[in-house]
C-alpha cells in the first residue's frame, strides 16, 4: 500500500513532466518526416530524462532520512552524471549523420573523466560527500557537476547556431528561443536555490525542439534535400513581393532513364541535379522540386545579370553530368505576379527544351550521316 502510494505521489508531482514524455513518445510514431537516426536520440534522450526525474525523486526521498543511506550518494553521482549525457544527445540530433567513435570518444571525454569523480566521492571527499547525520558537504571539485554541465551546454548552443545558419531569419529565431530559453530557466535555478532538477525545462525543451525538427524536415522533399512544394507555394504567396525572378528548370529524360535503367537510377539523376543546383544557386536564390523533375528557383533582391549568370553556372556544371537541363526564367515586374513569371518562365524553359531536343536530334542525324558516308 505504501508503494503504490509513493508511485501515486510520483505521478502526481511530475504529472506534466510525464504527461511531456508521452506526448513526445506519440509523436516519434507518428513523424514520418522525421529521419530515423532522430527519432532514436529523441527516444533516448527522454528515456535518459526518465532515469534522472525518478533517481532525482527518489534521492530527494532520502533526504528525510536521519542517518546516511548509501543509496542517497548513489543517486545524487547517477544525477551529476546523466545530465552531461542528456545535453550530448540533444546536440546529436542536428548533426544530419553518425560522428566516427574517435570524434564522440573525445566529446564525451570531459563526461566519462567526471563520471568515477562522482562515485567515488563520498569516500574522496573530492566532488562532495554527506556525514554519518545524512548532511551534505562539499569538497574542492564541488562545482565540477556545473562545470561539465555548462561546457555540454555551450555545446549544445553552438551547434545549433551552426545547424542555422543556413535557414531564414524567423526559423532562426524559433530555434534560438527553444534552445536558448532553458538555457536561462538552469542559472536560474541554480542561483535561486529553487531546484537541481532540471528534467522540467528540458522536456519541456525536447517537446518543442521536437515539434519544430518535425516541421522543419516537413518542409523538405526527401529524395533531394530540397524544399517541396508545400513551401514553394507558400513563399509564393507569403513572400510574393520579395520575389524578384522566377526560374523553371526541368531534366530532360527523366522517363526514358527510368523506363531503360530503373527506379533507383532517375532518383540517382534526381539527386545529381538537386545537388548541381544547389551548389550554383547562388546566396540570393530558393530552390524547390516541386515535381517529379521540375524545378523552381525565387530570386530576391537580385538583377538580371545575376540571374542570367546563375543559370549559365549551372548549365556548366551539369555539362560535367550524363544529364541535361532546360532552363527558362522571368521577371516578376513585368508580368505582374509571381504566378504569372512562373508560367512565363516555365514557356521560356520549354522553349529551351525544344532547342536542346533540337541540337541532339541534329547531332544525331550528323552521326549518321557520316557513318553512312563512311
């Protein structure tokens, strides 16, 4: 009876906490934009958050006690310990692919070199120990548990500045606010004495932090990397009058490749191109598939030059590919709408297509003719 009423005041006290872990549980197997590798860190770091609200809860229980327990330095090393492991893998999560074991060995060394401090500590009196009356004392490394903790911290703050960079002002301010608002709930904690339990502010985090990677991955077509049409329809609308020109693009062929070799090689053509276009696209260019092979590129905040130069960049490159491209684009200002420069645009690249269809079926015709004459 007296477990299940310890068990009952567990949910009780924590129910939100809890009711934040679900919460993300049930996303994770719902998110189908969500790549794999993420949705294991996100489990593993709630699972770790777990760990740490039940040994936080239960050392605090120990607390009561009149003469020291063994278990109380137990838990309060496994707490010291969790947190710096917590924050690792929430900063795993932005980095797109699986670091060597030499490069997680040397990120988590400060962490495992602390880890046998706080366990070995209520013997060493280095980290800090608790008397035979169950009263906590420190030693000259107490504020090491803070210290490791702040430098995975920074390291979380860091790298999600650099997993931004690349996005647009309003995603960078999301993201700065998930990540750096708990970063301001620990101090003060910390420095009000109000609680070393930080499993609130970051599920709380993770929840967000996880809602957002799911709309962020949502915007973006997954065989290319590219963002989809959803969001190519949504800047032409939202953004419309920072639209200055609109670029269509389309691989030729792409049918013939997958009728003669497969599947698996359009998509291979697919990803060639994406990654050609994105090279080229230039600063002040977004670039969409919003199709099987069709293309969009918006350029804001850029002359025709500019334009013109970006595309012959890209036809340069793709000339180093097996594939090839047509091209069309438009001015805004001159056809009035950003619908009407896309149509515009998508004429001028079926235009383009035409010639190039065009030129092959003469060099054809020409390699005929000369192994006729031959």
């Amino acid at each position: 009876m007296q477990y299940l009423k310890s068990v009952l005041n567990f949910i009780t006290e924590n129910y939100v906490v809890l009711f934040e872990f679900v919460g993300v549980l049930v996303m994770l197997g719902i998110s189908a934009h969500v790549p794999s590798r993420m949705k294991r860190l996100t489990f593993t770091g709630i699972i770790l958050l777990f760990v740490e609200l039940v040994v936080y809860t239960v050392e605090l229980r120990t607390q009561d006690f009149e003469t020291l327990s063994l278990a109380r330095p137990l838990l309060t090393a496994v707490k010291y310990s969790l947190y710096p492991y917590i924050l690792f893998v929430l900063t795993m999560i932005t980095v797109k692919s699986r670091l060597s074991w030499q490069k997680n060995f040397l990120i988590l060394l400060p962490a495992n070199l602390a880890v046998p401090l706080y366990f070995s500590s209520q013997w060493t009196h280095l980290v800090c120990w608790y008397h035979e009356n169950n009263v906590w004392a420190s030693g000259p490394l107490r504020y090491l548990p803070y210290a490791v903790f702040a430098l995975y911290l920074v390291l979380f703050l860091v790298r999600n500045v650099i997993f931004l960079r690349s996005e647009t002002r309003q995603i960078r301010w999301i993201l700065y606010f998930i990540t750096f608002a708990p970063a301001v709930g620990v101090p003060l904690y910390l420095f009000t004495d109000f609680s070393d339990d930080y499993s609130a502010i970051f599920t709380s985090s993770i929840v967000l932090y996880y809602l957002f990677i799911y709309l962020h991955f949502a915007r973006f077509d997954v065989l290319t990397g590219l963002l989809n049409r959803q969001v190519y329809y949504s800047d032409m609308n939202d953004g419309a009058n920072r639209i200055d020109y609109a670029v269509s693009i389309d691989l030729n062929d792409l049918k013939l490749i997958n009728d003669s070799y497969g599947h698996d090689a359009g998509d291979t053509a697919l990803k060639t191109v994406a990654s050609v276009l994105k090279k080229n696209v230039g600063k002040n260019g977004t670039l969409y598939r919003i199709g099987g092979d069709e293309f969009v590129i918006f350029y804001r905040n850029v002359d025709e030059g500019a334009v013109v130069h970006a595309i012959e960049a890209m036809r340069n490159e793709m000339a180093k590919t097996p594939y090839v491209c047509a091209f069309g684009y438009a001015k805004k200002e001159k056809v009035h709408t950003v619908e009407d420069a896309v149509r515009f645009a998508d004429r001028e690249m079926y235009d383009d297509k035409a010639q190039i269809k065009k030129f092959k079926d003469a060099e054809r015709q020409s390699r005929r003719s000369g192994k006729t004459r031959d």
